[in-house]
C-alpha cells in the first residue's frame, strides 16, 4: 500500500491569511491544496470563487484541487480553469449532463473529478468512471469543515477500488470529510489515494508531524 498524498483544505484556515496558509502547506510535506467553492445553494455554506483562487496560485507551488459544491458548475469551469486549478471536481448530484461537463474540464486540459455525497451511491457514477480522472468520496455531508466521518462512506472507496482493477481503469480516489490522525488509516485501508484534511492540518501546531501521521506508516 502506498502512502496516500494529502490534501489540506484551506476551509479551516484564516481567511485573513491564506498566503501564510499555503506557506504552511508548502513547509507540511503535503502535495495538494485543496480549495471548497461553496455558492449557499448546492450546500448550505458560502466559501469563496475564483478571484481566491487566482490570487493564491502564486503563493503555492503545490497541485490546486478545487472542488465545486455549486450548482450548474458547467458555468464556472472556464473561470476556474484560468484561475489556476489542476484539479476541479464537481458533484454528480448538481449535473445533469455530468458527461459533457466531465469532458468539458478535461477539454481545458486540467484533471477531471466528479464527487458524491454520503446518499448517493457508487452506481450513480459507473457510466462516468472511464473518463474521469478522480473521484472524491464525500464522508460527510458537504458544506462546513469540523464534521465526524460517517463510517459507512468507506465502503464506497473499496467498491471504487474493485472497480477500477476489475474495468482496467486508472481514476485515483480521494477521501473528504472527518479525517483525522484516527480515521486517517480507515481511509487508507479502504484504497484511498488522497485523503483532504481541514481541522485536522489547520487545527494542529505541528503540520509536518500531522502530515507524516495521516500518511501512515512508512511515510
Ligand atoms: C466539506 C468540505 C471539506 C472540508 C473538510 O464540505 O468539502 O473539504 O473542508 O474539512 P474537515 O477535514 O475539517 O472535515
Ligand atoms: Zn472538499
């Protein structure tokens, strides 16, 4: 098993400080940055847009994995693309034509994921798998950081993990919501291959040590 790349979500930062944010992300030994766009329509919180994202791609060297828990996305990816985001994700369950916005991201050449909440299950998304290039594992109800994994959810990452072996198929599985240094490793026995961490990096005074224990052992 190979240590999984970790994520920092900047929701759990100071937003009157992002730069030293990504600063701490870049020093953690984490690969990603991951940005949740939130419009108080999809999910019942508001975050930020685009102009957050453009202003912090200079501050980071890291990988941008900006994940859309908005409404009609299909709008906003162009936006996003420019911004400076390697990754954008959107929720299977605010797309209807989930096919044409998958191809529309991978069209602009930055990787394409798609979501699912905790009610929705892997069968929603088996049509999309080939053309996608992650598939991010809500294990919570999206919408605010600080929330307790819901077990079950981990379930759905095994079954995306047979899938992808049984079909010959090459998406990689993230892992968001409640991890932490003692959910992390039920993630990781589950196949994740990133796991997104809010509380859990922001939250700690030591982020290369909490780096290192939600990598596992090895790491
Ligand atoms: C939840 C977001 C998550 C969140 C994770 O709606 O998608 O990325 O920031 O935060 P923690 O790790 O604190 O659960
Ligand atoms: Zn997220």
């Amino acid at each position: 098993m190979q240590n999984p790349i970790i994520a920092p979500s900047v929701l759990a930062a100071d937003f009157t400080n992002l730069a030293a944010a990504a600063k701490e992300i870049e020093d953690s030994g984490a690969e990603w940055v991951h940005l949740d766009v939130m419009d108080g329509n999809f999910v019942p919180n508001l975050s930020f847009g685009p102009k957050m994202v453009a202003d912090l791609r200079p501050c980071s060297s890291k990988i941008f994995d900006v994940h859309l828990m908005i409404s009609n996305p299909e709008i906003f990816i162009p936006v996003f693309a420019q911004s400076g985001a390697d990754y954008i994700t959107v929720h299977a369950e605010a797309a209807v034509h989930l096919d044409r916005i998958i191809k529309s991201i991978s069209g602009l050449e930055k990787k394409a994921g798609v979501s699912i909440v905790p009610s929705t299950p892997v069968s929603a998304i088996t049509e999309i798998l080939p053309v996608v290039d992650l598939v991010l594992v809500m294990t919570v109800n999206p919408g605010y950081g600080g929330q307790s994994l819901i077990p079950s959810c981990l379930e759905k990452v095994k079954n995306l993990v047979q899938i992808r072996k049984e079909r010959n198929l090459s998406f990689i599985i993230s892992v968001d919501g409640g991890i932490n240094s003692s959910t992390a490793s039920l993630a990781r026995q589950a196949g994740a291959d990133v796991l997104v961490a809010g509380e859990a990096f922001f939250g700690s005074v030591n982020k290369k040590a909490m780096v290192a224990e939600l990598k596992g052992p090895g790491f």
